[in-house]
C-alpha cells in the first residue's frame, strides 16, 4: 500500500475562526472523562457488538438514567407505604389509650 502524500503548505486565515467544537453537542449533555472499570466497558461493548450496532456509551447513559429513574420510584412507593401505615400505626396506640381509661373508670 502506498503512503499518502503529504498536503502542501496553504496559507490559512484563521482570524475569524472560533474556539470550540465543530460539531455542536445534543442540548442537555456534557461531555465528561470517567473512569470505568474494564468489565464495565466491555459488558456495553459486547452488548453493542450482539445488537450489531449502537454506541456503547448511549448505553452506559441508558442504564444510569434507568437506575436513577428505579431509585425514584422505588423512594416514591417508599414514601406511600410509610403514608399508609402512619395512620395504622396511630390506631393501636389510640385503642390502648381507649381501655386504660375504660379499665380505670
């Protein structure tokens, strides 16, 4: 194979250029460096490469939108089921009351 050649020097105007990138972001993402551990980064590569295609990265995206939509709902039933044994719990200590003043009387 053979070695592309080199392009000749252009005198190029860069006063008008802008910094940033070429290519705008999606609007409500930051580009980030993480640190993954190496299985982590497979598990989503392989998942990619079974599915024949996607993006691996959308994918970790993915499963930590879900695990932090998982934690709100699981603290939403949280919340409902303390609401809901409340007044459960109110009851037998207003029944207690009730058949010591029953019983003094």
């Amino acid at each position: 194979m053979k070695k592309p050649a080199a392009e000749p020097y252009r005198d190029i105007d860069f006063s008008r250029a802008k910094r940033g990138s070429v290519i705008k972001m999606e609007p409500g993402k930051t580009k980030i460096s993480i640190r993954l551990d190496n299985a982590v980064i497979e598990h989503f590569r392989s998942s990619v490469e079974k599915a024949g295609a996607g993006n691996y990265q959308s994918l970790i995206n993915d499963a930590l939108l879900a695990h932090i939509q998982q934690r709100n709902v699981l603290e939403a039933v949280r919340q409902v089921v303390r609401e809901e044994l409340s007044p459960a719990r109110a009851k037998p200590h207003a029944t207690r009351s009730r058949h010591a003043v029953a019983q003094v009387g």
